[in-house]
C-alpha cells in the first residue's frame, strides 16, 4: 500500500510539474525569470509552512535527535539544487518553448543513474537503461526539435537537468532519515526564494503592478508546483529509489505537451503521441520489470 501511495504521488507530482510550463511560460510578459521564480517559490513557501507547523512541530525533537547538522546540509544541497535547476529553467524559457524545455528538462532520467553508480557505486536494476532510453526516445519525439537547431535555451535546460538530477538523489537521500517532508518543502521552497530574489535585485526589477499581472500564473505555479508538488515529490521517494523515480517525473514531458495541446491550441500530430507512448513504456518497464524476478 505504501508503495501505490508513492506511485500516486509521483504521478500527482509529475502531472503538477508538466502543466506548470504553461504557466512558467506565460507568467514572464511582464516580469523577470528571477522576480518570477521568487515570488512563485515564496507563494509555495507561505502554503506549505502552516501545515509543517501543524502537522509535524511533535515531530521536531524526535527526528531532529538523530543529527540536525546532517538535516540542515542536505537541506541546503536540496534547496540549492532546486534552485539552480528552477532557475536555468525558467531562463531558458525566454529563448526556446515549452516542448522543447519540457524534453531536455528530462535529461535527468539518465543522469541519475549515471551519477548513483559513479558515486555511490550502487548496482542499478538492469531494466533502468531501457527505460531511460525509451523516455528520451519519447521526449525527442514530444518536440519539433528535430525540425529546429540547437538554441542557448535547449543548453541552458540540459544543464538545469543536471541540478534536476542532484535534487532527486539529495531527496531520496534525506527521507530514508527524516520524516518531515512539508518542513523539508518549506525549506527548500524558501532556500529558492531568498536566492532567486537575491539576484532578481542585482538584475531585475520588483514591480507590484507588473507581478500582479501575472498573478494566475504564479499562484498555480507557486502554490501547486513550487509548493505541494515537491512536498509530493518526497512523499513518492520514500519508497521509490531515485533511478526509477526519475523516470516516472519523466512523465512531465508527456503532461507538458498535452496541457500545451489543450490551453495553447499546440497540435499533436503522429510522433507526439508516439513519443508519449515510448515515455509510458518506459515507465512501466522500470516498474514490472523489477517485480518478475520476485514473483519468480
């Protein structure tokens, strides 16, 4: 049961994220990526905080026992990774579209294995390598990138997946030894604020007027991805190791490009639906496959 309860909040989380590029992408006529990104991520860090306080202010001095110091770095590592990773993303949407974003955004899927076995030196199931093969064969396939050149905004998104990828195993690492996963939301979500406004004011402009033109857009993006979604996301790690989890927040491609289909009037035409397809199998696999050996 934990485990299905997991899943679904993989699959709640990714579909959160996949319809957020519509927004992230819409949500800067008027405002700056950084201006945007810190009062998205402050919004989700005002809705989160009061259910910490709520929910888990008993659970402080139990969980904290074990070591604060280990809880604050990674911490740190979580929150810095979700920002760097948010913020080249959310650049990168001022130079290429939400398909394209969506699909090198996703590059996460093989670099989290690649980085577990580099430096953790932790045998992965075989059955993630073609599955990881799969999801970026349906991610390309999502896109007109093969009609396009390469764009600074495609580079800017492969390196953001690369910070993408180094949240997913900094979160995996903290819930196998913390139960606080909405005061670790509440962490990072601030972390991303407080730096994304940093350097909003050396190279933005806080305008009221302008951010209250974007309102709906930072209100789902902050309150819904910037907030609950990754509150979610932790949730589904604690019984889904990073690699496969990666492949599952894969998914977002798909959600992206059905949710650009439907609010932006995008067209999906043969390789579209192909590509969700190649995505789905590949989260499937990731998921059945580890189970024959068992039943056997």
């Amino acid at each position: 049961m934990s485990k299905t309860i997991s899943l679904l909040s993989a699959l709640l989380c990714t579909f959160i994220w996949g319809t957020t590029f519509i927004a992230q992408d819409t949500g800067m006529d008027d405002i700056g990526p950084f201006t945007f990104n810190s009062v998205r991520f402050f919004v989700g860090f005002m809705a989160i905080i009061p259910l910490a306080i709520l929910f888990e202010i008993k659970k402080f001095k139990s969980e904290f026992k074990l070591d604060f110091k280990t809880f604050v770095i990674l911490s740190f590592f979580i929150g810095l990774s979700l920002f760097l990773g948010s913020a080249l993303q959310q650049v990168a949407l001022l130079y290429t579209d939400v398909a394209n974003a969506a699909f090198f955004t996703i590059f996460y899927v093989p670099m989290v294995p690649i980085i577990i076995f580099l430096f953790k030196k932790k045998t992965i199931h075989w059955s993630v390598w073609p599955s990881v093969a799969l999801c970026l064969i349906g991610g390309y396939l999502l896109t007109n990138f093969y009609d396009a050149t390469v764009k600074l905004g495609d580079s800017l998104v492969i390196l953001g997946a690369l910070f993408w990828s180094t949240h997913i195993i900094f979160t995996g690492i903290i819930v196998t030894k913390y139960n606080l996963p909405l005061t670790l939301g509440a962490v990072q979500t601030f972390i991303v604020a407080l730096f994304s406004f940093i350097v909003g004011l050396f190279y933005e402009e806080f305008i009221i007027e302008n951010i209250l033109n974007e309102i709906d857009s930072i209100l789902y993006a902050g309150i819904l991805s910037g907030g609950f979604a990754f509150v979610l996301q932790i949730y589904a790690q604690k019984n889904i190791t990073p690699a496969p989890a990666a492949i599952i927040f894969s998914l977002e491609g798909v959600f992206a490009t059905i949710a650009a289909w439907f609010l932006l009037n995008q067209v999906l035409d043969v390789n579209n639906l192909l590509g969700c397809f190649f995505i789905l199998c590949g989260v499937l696999l990731s998921q059945l496959l580890p189970l024959v050996k068992k039943i056997n």
